[in-house]
C-alpha cells in the first residue's frame, strides 16, 4: 500500500535522514513544504540543532529528484531557491 507523508522540520530534527525509511524504496511520497526547507535553513547554525538540520539538508539536496515539495509562496531561503517545483 502505498502512502504519503507531509513533513515538518521536528520530524528532520529527530531524524535527519528520514526521507529514506519513510519512503519505504519509492513505494511511499514525501512531500516538504518550503517553509520547512526556509526553518532548516535558518537553523543551521543555531548551536544545539545546527549540526542535525545541516545533515537533514544535505539529505534533502542529495534526493531532491525524488521529493516532492510544496510551494507555499510563504518563505524563501538559498535552500528554497534550490528546489525544484
């Protein structure tokens, strides 16, 4: 069965690379909105989740071919900019 799931930037922050085991191999979407990718990238040099939310956007930038995000015209960052709609 095949499923979708809407994340939010807590779920990168407990899990940096949870794109992987929630896609299940592909049989699964993931969907990011852009103010999660524009949350990521204002934390990452915050000194307690700074390290976590890098990694969480280098996994996101690293498969962004196969994530779908969601344009909410809302926020924008470098990371934003770099997602493609």
């Amino acid at each position: 069965m095949n499923g979708s799931y809407l994340l939010d930037t807590n779920v990168f922050i407990e899990d940096p690379s949870c794109i992987h085991s929630l896609s299940d191999n592909g049989e699964n979407e993931i969907y990011i909105p852009n103010h999660v990718l524009y949350e990521l990238d204002n934390l990452k040099k915050d000194k307690t989740v700074g390290p976590i939310t890098n990694q969480a956007i280098r996994e996101i930038q690293a498969n962004k071919d196969w994530l779908n995000f969601i344009n909410t015209n809302d926020s924008y960052s470098q990371l934003t900019k770099n997602a493609d709609y």
